[in-house]
C-alpha cells in the first residue's frame, strides 16, 4: 500500500476537512463582512418591518426593518474576536500556570493548582457572569472574562502534559547540557505539548462562541445596536411567532460555527493521536 | 605501563571523588543508594564502573553531574579539575554541564527531542555555552557529526531525530557531548540499547575521541565485554559500595572479589566449559 502511505490520507482527515469547510465559511463572512453583506447592518428601513425572506432581503429583516443575514454575518465578527481573544488569554494563561505547576512541583504547584481548582468549581457561565458584573459590560470585558473562565481547564490539561514531557530522557539530556530551567521550560517542553493543547483550543473556541452569545442574550457582551448572535438571538424571542427567522437564523449560525470548531477539534485530536494512527 | 600509571606520575585526576554517599530518605529511616565510594579518573583514560542494577553506578554518575532527584542527600567530595562540585552554586554548576563535563545518556532515541532538528540539538551546547548564534553553531553541528561519522552530515543536520538510525541518535549524542572538548565525557550505558555491531562502532569511536582529544571517560556499564572491550581501568559496584578495582587486564585474568568473579561467571559465553 506505497500509494496510501505516500498520499494524502482523506479517511484520516475527513472530520477536520469538514469542520475547517464550516470554520472557513464563518471566519470568511467575519473578515469580509462589509463587502460580503449585502446591506450595512445597522441601517434601518421602517417600511420593510419584519418582513419574510425575499429577493431583496434574503433572510428577512427584523422589528427596524434591519437585514437579518447583513447582521448575521456582522455577528460572526463579534463572535470571532471575542472568541480568538478568550482563547489566547485561556491558552497562553493556562499553559504558563500549567507548565510551571508541573515543572516546579511542591508548595507551587499545591498554591497555583488549587487556585485552578478554585476557579473550576464555579459554573462557568456564573463566573463570567460574575466576572462581567464586576468588570462592565463591554465587548473587550466579554472576551477577558470568557478567557479567565479557560484558564483552569487549559493549565490542567497543560500540567498532565508537562508532567509527561518531563519524565522524557531528553529533558534529563537538556539539563546535562547546562540548559537554564526557562530554556527547558519553552524550548523543549512547550513544542512537546503544543498538540494537545491545540485539540483543547478548538474546542474551548466552540464553546466561547456559545459563551459570548450567552453573556449578549443575557444583555451583558454585545450592546445594542451592534449585532451580535446572542442579541439577535433575545430580540428574536419576542417575534417568535410573526417572524420565526430572526431566531432561526442567529441559531443556525451558532450550530454552524460550533459544530464546524467541534468537528476541527474532534478531528485534530484523531489525527493527532498516535493511537489512531495504523 | 599503562595509562594511569603514566598519568599519576604528571599531576592530579581529571576527576576524583572522595567518600561519596547518597541517601534517599524514606517513610522510615533512609536508603543508601551511594555507599562511601571514591574513585578516580586521570587525563585520557577511560574508567569502567561495573555492577549490577541498583549497585550506584548510575546514582554516582548523576551525583558527578548534580543531577540527582531533589530528595538525595549527599556528602564527600567530588573534584573535577580544581573545582569542587559540591560546593558549586546552581548557576555556576549549570556553566559546567556540557562545557567541562558532558553526559552521554543510555538511549539516545529518547534523548534527542523529537520536536527539534538534529543540528540545533547537537550545536546547543556551543549556544548555550559560547554565545554562539544558531547559524554558527549548526554550521560547527555538521563538522561535529563529520568527526562522529555521520554521512553527509551537511544534509543531516536539518533532519528531525527519528530520521535517524539508533545508532546515528547515539554518534549525534556522542557529536553533542563532545562540542566543548569537555574535560570529562560520562557515558551512562550508552550502548545498551544498540545491537552489537553498532556497539562494536560506538566504542571504536570513543576509543578514537580519547586518542584524539585526550579526553578522560567515566564509562557506566553492566556489560563485561564492552569494559573488556574499551576501559582502562575498572570499577567494580555492588550494592552502592566499590568492591573492587584494578587495570582491565587484572580484574579479567586474577578478580580479588567474590563477588566480581561470579560477575565473571555469569557472562553467557557460546560454548560453556564443560564442568569437569
């Protein structure tokens, strides 16, 4: 089988294939949102209120006569920043706090692991609740919040994985070198880690997406007017039975976004699991 | 004459170690790992420690390099050159490892990061220790991994390490070890987990490099027929204590110790004598 092992393996990357298609269709509404909408998203027509999908609005316009699919693709927007930065803080924090627990041990990794655990134990939404109540509600204040909520989850997963790494001879090889403890820290243990922690970011990405809706329906992440899907999504609710598409399609854009990111997650996980692999 | 007798008569030991002890404390009292051993290495010789696992062999090795777990508790004294290891702070001790003193571990394959090109890896030590820039020290990797006898090392140098055979990983180690034309090389098994006729090459290369640079080796082994093969004089460890010791050709044809000749009974030989 030279011609399987040589090519390019489909059946080993179909999953990431298709969650990358859905991610891409997303990420590319939201970067080239003005020249992809077909109507500025805050531009209000009174003589088009809440009226049904159409040649000219494809997807309906809501209860100010706004385009639904021009504020759904603005929505993606929010959507995407604040889950890029939530992850980053979530990433960047978890993995430093995570790789110095493992690396040191002893009274720091009990003061830094417990502190995670801490955090842990509150309901995530809670605690970006919480955490948006005492910071304001903006969209920037979303996106650390949502990132502070990461934080546990991505230092444990990076604790195990350092832990791992460090019974390996090379790190002992590295030490016997004359390596300072940061070198080892960045040089060998982090690229040595990068795999699973990149499966955990795509994941953590699905769920900040669902997050931040949450916080802008609960009126706390986006501010009306600028779209968001969790706005969309509140305002949507009261219109429920004249106009069904202004919760339908703030919806289906989330189920889109999140399954394309669980699908990459999912599948870079298979794909990078050395169990998988024949 | 052999090489130590030549070398006591010019100077001091690259390394000498006085009543070395290491103690790992334990739930109830402690454990003994290291028992009271002193042994010395003079200028291009290469020494032998024998024993079985768990005689101290390695623990002495790692003890040299204060690279042992944080629990371990040690005492005697150490000496390589003038400088006493023991007393050496962190920082100044971690300017001796792979400069002065280099660590040859037992299976390079897992040695080497798997993340990293090999040329990088063998020239870190020219980074770390020399300021060098990478670009430098990777073109310094490819004659490093010539004199090592890698082939075209100028192509292998951008190779990842499990493009490497086993027994280019351990000449790439080897390579790594030797960048600094460190005083002493400590070989922790290195051949252990290679097949023998690569064994057979690794040794003639460390033979070479102790003919060429001079260089002392304190080699670390539970094999008869690589100390019988490639060391000068030999350690022999049981149960964290030095049994015995003399020049290779002594503990092979006369062993003092019980204990040693049992070591030498039990080498699996192909046509066993017949008891008589």
């Amino acid at each position: 089988m030279m011609a399987a092992t040589a090519g390019f393996d489909f059946r080993r990357w179909r999953l990431v294939l298709l969650g990358g298609f859905f991610v891409g269709v997303i990420l590319f509404a939201a970067i080239f949102a003005p020249w992809v909408a077909p109507y500025s998203p805050l531009e209000l027509d009174v003589t088009q209120m809440l009226q049904g999908p159409s040649a000219a609005h494809w997807l309906g316009t809501d209860e100010l006569g706004r385009d639904v699919l021009s504020r759904a693709i603005y929505a993606a927007r929010v959507s995407m920043q604040v889950a890029l930065l939530a992850v980053s803080v979530g990433l960047v924090g978890g993995t430093l706090i995570g790789m110095t627990a493992a690396y040191f041990g002893g009274i720091v990794e009990q003061v830094l692991m417990r502190a995670m655990d801490l955090l842990f134990s509150f309901p995530a939404i809670l605690l970006a609740v919480v955490l948006m109540a005492s910071l304001g509600t903006s969209v920037l204040n979303a996106m650390i919040a949502i990132g502070i909520v990461f934080i546990p989850g991505f230092s444990r997963l990076a604790r195990a994985s350092t832990q791992a790494v460090l019974r390996q001879q090379y790190i002992e090889a590295a030490r016997s070198i004359g390596m300072s403890d940061a070198r080892i820290i960045f040089r060998e243990i982090l690229p040595n880690i990068m795999a699973p922690l990149m499966v955990e970011a795509a994941v953590a990405f699905a769920y900040a997406v669902l997050l931040e809706s949450a916080l802008s329906f609960l009126g706390l992440g986006a501010q009306p007017p600028d779209p968001s899907w969790g706005n969309m999504l509140s305002t949507g609710r009261g219109f429920m039975a004249q106009a069904p598409w202004l919760s339908i399609v703030p919806g289906m854009a989330m189920f889109i976004c999140v399954l394309g990111f669980n699908l990459l997650g999912d599948g870079l996980r298979d794909v990078t699991d050395p169990h998988m692999r024949e | 004459m052999d090489i130590r007798s030549r070398a006591v008569e010019d100077g001091r030991p690259t390394l000498s170690i006085r009543d070395l002890t290491v103690d790992f404390p334990k739930r109830s009292g402690s454990f003994r790992a290291v028992d009271g051993v002193s042994l010395d290495v003079w200028p291009g010789e290469i020494v032998g420690v024998i024993g079985e696992s768990g005689s101290g062999k390695t623990m002495t090795a790692l003890s040299t390099l204060r690279m042992l777990p944080k629990r371990a508790i040690v005492s005697g004294s150490i000496e390589l050159g003038q400088r006493r290891i023991l007393d050496l702070s962190p920082a100044e001790m971690r300017k001796l490892r792979g400069d002065r003193l280099s660590f040859i571990p037992q299976d390079a394959m897992r040695a080497l990061n798997p993340t990293m090109r090999i040329g990088r890896q063998v020239g870190e030590p020219l980074v770390l220790h020399r300021n060098l820039s990478f670009k430098t020290a990777i073109s310094r990797a490819v004659d490093l991994l010539r004199a090592v006898h890698v082939r075209e090392p100028e192509r292998r140098v951008a190779d990842y390490p499990h493009g490497f055979s086993g027994g280019m990983q351990q000449r790439a180690m080897i390579a790594m070890g030797l960048a600094l034309e460190p005083e002493l090389i400590i070989a922790d098994e290195p051949t252990t987990a290679l097949d023998v006729t690569v064994q057979a090459q690794v040794l003639k290369l460390l033979k070479e490099i102790r003919d060429r640079e001079k260089t002392s080796i304190l080699f670390i082994t539970h094999d008869l027929g690589v100390v019988a093969e490639l060391c000068d004089w030999v350690y022999v460890m049981y149960r964290g204590k030095v049994v015995e010791q003399g020049s290779v050709e002594r503990i092979f044809t006369e062993p003092r110790e019980d204990y040693t000749r049992m070591l030498l009974a039990a080498t699996p030989t192909l046509f066993p004598k017949v008891a008589s």
